[in-house]
C-alpha cells in the first residue's frame, strides 16, 4: 500500500544492512561474521565491576567457513 512520508535522515547503515521506503515484495540481506573476544567482553551498565583475572582468547578456528552464505536467497 503506497504511503507518504516526510524526510527520512539516514545516520548509518551497516554492510550488512537494507534501508527502504516503498513497496516492497522481499528481502534477503546476506552477511556473515566471527567475533572473538575475552573475558569480561561486551558487558555494559552503570556501575559495572568485572574481575576475571588473567584471561586468553583462542583465535584459532579450524573450519574455514563456519556457515555458508552462498546462494541463500
């Protein structure tokens, strides 16, 4: 269904991201990534005390390719 709108201000749109205004039928926005990090990662909040010593991240990864993205549609 058509709509109107006023101005749209774009900040960001990630690599993996879609932004659309309109009809649209679908949409398959592909993307993949790894994240390594260590003890006491992605911890947020006021206030917040993490202690977790000494601490080792392994980077090593054996599979080459965790999950395949190729012709998911």
């Amino acid at each position: 269904m058509p709509a109107i709108i006023g101005t749209a201000t774009i900040i960001n749109v990630s690599s993996g991201g879609i932004f659309n205004i309109g009809d649209v039928y679908q949409i398959h926005p592909v993307t993949e990534s790894k994240t390594f990090s260590g003890a006491g990662s992605f911890n947020y909040g006021h206030g917040l005390t993490v202690s977790s010593g000494i601490s080792h991240t392994n980077l090593f990864d054996e599979a080459r390719v965790s999950q395949e993205t190729i012709g998911t549609i």
